[in-house]
C-alpha cells in the first residue's frame, strides 16, 4: 500500500507501509490524485483506492477526535 504524501512537480511523493518515501510520476496514476490517496498498482498503472482512501482517511479523523476530546476533557 502507498499513501500520498504530497506531490511535487510532476511526481506523487508516496510512503510505504514501512515509512519509505517513492516518487511516483503522475502521468503513471490513474485520475486526479491528493495528498492522502491511498494507490495500489495494477496493469502497470497505480490507481487510487477510494474504498480504502476514505477508510483511511474515517481512521485519522476518529483519532483527531479522541485526541480532541482527551485534551478539552
């Protein structure tokens, strides 16, 4: 699994399960791609994974709010 951490110039900088960084040229990605799309690579294309984007993406705000609450609390 690569996530999206930003993109500079014509390249996707991804992260990999184990914190290594890839550049990724955009023009191999499928759609319009930002920053915490998760990619996953099939038939030479890296394609955005919307089901596990958006899961992704739930996990992070229920831990902002747990942090959030914690620290008002």
């Amino acid at each position: 699994m690569l996530s999206v951490d930003r993109i500079e110039n014509n390249y996707a900088v991804c992260v990999n399960d184990n914190g290594e960084l890839f550049d990724i040229e955009l023009s191999l990605i499928n759609g319009e791609i930002k920053e915490g799309d998760i990619l996953t690579f099939d038939n030479g294309k890296y394609i955005i994974d919307k089901g596990k984007t958006e899961s992704e993406r739930e996990e992070i705000q229920a831990l902002q709010d747990d942090l959030f609450i914690w620290v008002w609390d």
